[in-house]
C-alpha cells in the first residue's frame, strides 16, 4: 500500500499492550483483598497516523474495517436518552445496514465519552472518559459471547450464520481536535499481535483484545471530525474468509489540535448485524 506514504500525517503518540506470560487482566471496581486494579504492563510508541479524508470513498469495514460517513442526524439532544431510544438507533440500524447489507441489525447499547482532565475513568457520576490504551472491543470469545447475551432463545440459530459487531462514532460537537479517534487498518495486523484480556465486573468477566507492538501497523484518523460525521468501526466478524475481522482502535492527541480545542464529546454506539 505505497498510497499511504503520499496521505497527510501526524506523528501520534499511543499505546500498545507489552508482552507477558501472564493473561491480561483489568477490575473495573475496587479489587478484592488489596489486588493491583490491573496487570496491564503499557508500551507507548510514537507512531504515523495518516489523514484518512483523502482515500474515505476507498475505504470498507471488509478490508480495512473502518469507514468514514456522512450521516446527519435528526438528534437535538445526544444527552436525551428518549431521542436516543427512538431517533438515534434507528438512523444507526438503517446506516450499519447500508453499509454491511446486513439482513438485521439490532443495536445493545451506547456510550457517551466526555473528556474532564484529571479524572479516571469509571468514576461515578462523570461521564466515561476517552480510552487511552489501544484496544478492540470483542475477540473470538467474547464476540459469540454476545449474542447469547443479548439475544435469548434466536442466540442458538443466529450464530448458525454471519454475524459481525459494527460499532457507530461520532462526535456530539464539532470539529473534534481533542482526543480524535486512531483506528488501525485490520489488514495490517498480524497473527498474534491481538492479546485477550480480561475485564472483570462484578456480576461478570468480559474479554477484549490489547494490542502488541508491530512496525507495519498501519494507523489512521479524520482531522475535524463534525457532528455530522461518522466512523463505522468493525469489532468484530465471524466470517473467517480473509476479510477484517478485529479492528483495533484508541483515541490520541493530536499534536495540530489548536491550543482552544474543546474537551472531546462523542458518543459510539454498538450494533449486531445479522446476515441471511
């Protein structure tokens, strides 16, 4: 992929999992019996993120994994859960189909990031925080995990067929200089170099991937990203054929971001798409 070399970049600091004999592991609450909150060793690399807007019409959740869209919404209010309920998924549903040919798509839930300096995330009664550390959001585990979850008795004959996990992202104001979103082409992710990681709740254990250090990783962004806009993330495919199956992703500083920026606002969104 010669191209990439030509696109504008920045030089983005972000970080990667480093490597251990032992499973990764993070509490989202106060650990029992005075254990670390985590085991999580990081490793901050200094990378090129390329400016994705001059190949976006290029791009395809199957190869890459991630694609940038135009998509205005009739939300007022993205801090209104009742727009969000009875506007928002729908415009989500039909955008996720239209761009995967997904059958169904059923979204579960969203989250609102807004950045406050200084406070960790997870606290309570302070809306969640970007995340800092390169991750993807299912594995092979998780993924199927899911779906049994969320979707009772059709669980057993949905996961006879395709499904992926599409997430949707955007920002609540724009443009979004601070903390812009760093999404890594799939196809340059090599096998092994996506580690599972436990995330421990109270009433359960999750897993997602971290992400070890490889050279050839190839990293984008979409400077000023607007309200209007969106970025479609692939989590997660079951369809094992060469496509994009896991697409790590980690927000950034961008170091053109002007000194004024205001504090990140964004909302992502996951989805179940569902093929016949």
């Amino acid at each position: 992929m010669d191209f990439v070399s030509t696109l504008p970049r920045v030089m983005g600091d972000v970080v990667y999992l480093a490597k251990s004999a032992e499973k990764p592991h993070t509490y989202t609450y106060d650990p029992p019996d005075g254990a670390p909150k985590t085991n999580i060793v990081n490793e901050p690399h200094t990378v090129p993120i390329h400016d994705m807007r001059p190949i976006a019409d290029g791009l395809s959740l199957d190869v890459q994994g991630f694609a940038l869209v135009d998509a205005p919404s009739a939300v007022a209010d993205f801090y209104d859960e009742a727009q969000l309920q009875a506007t928002y998924y729908q415009e989500a549903e039909a955008l996720v189909k239209q761009a995967t040919g997904a059958s169904r798509v059923v979204v579960f839930d969203h989250t609102i990031r807004r950045r406050t300096p200084g406070v960790e995330d997870r606290t309570p009664g302070i809306p969640r925080q970007p995340v800092t550390r390169i991750h993807g959001d299912y594995t092979e585990v998780s993924g199927p995990q899911r779906v049994q979850d969320l979707m009772g008795d059709e669980a057993g004959a949905l996961l006879q067929h395709r499904f992926a996990i599409v997430n949707v992202w955007r920002p609540i104001r724009g443009p979004l200089y601070d903390a812009p979103l760093a999404v890594c082409d799939a196809g340059s992710v090599a096998d092994g170099d996506l580690i599972g990681q436990d995330l421990i709740y109270r009433d359960r254990t999750g897993e997602i991937y971290g992400l070890t250090y490889n050279p050839a990783h190839r990293w984008y962004y979409a400077p000023a990203m607007q309200a209007d806009e969106a970025l479609l993330l692939k989590c997660f495919d079951s369809q094992k054929d060469g496509r994009a199956r896991f697409m790590p992703h980690t927000s950034f500083a961008d170091p053109n971001a002007p000194a004024d920026m205001l504090p990140r606002e964004s909302i992502e969104l996951r989805t179940l798409a569902f093929f016949d």
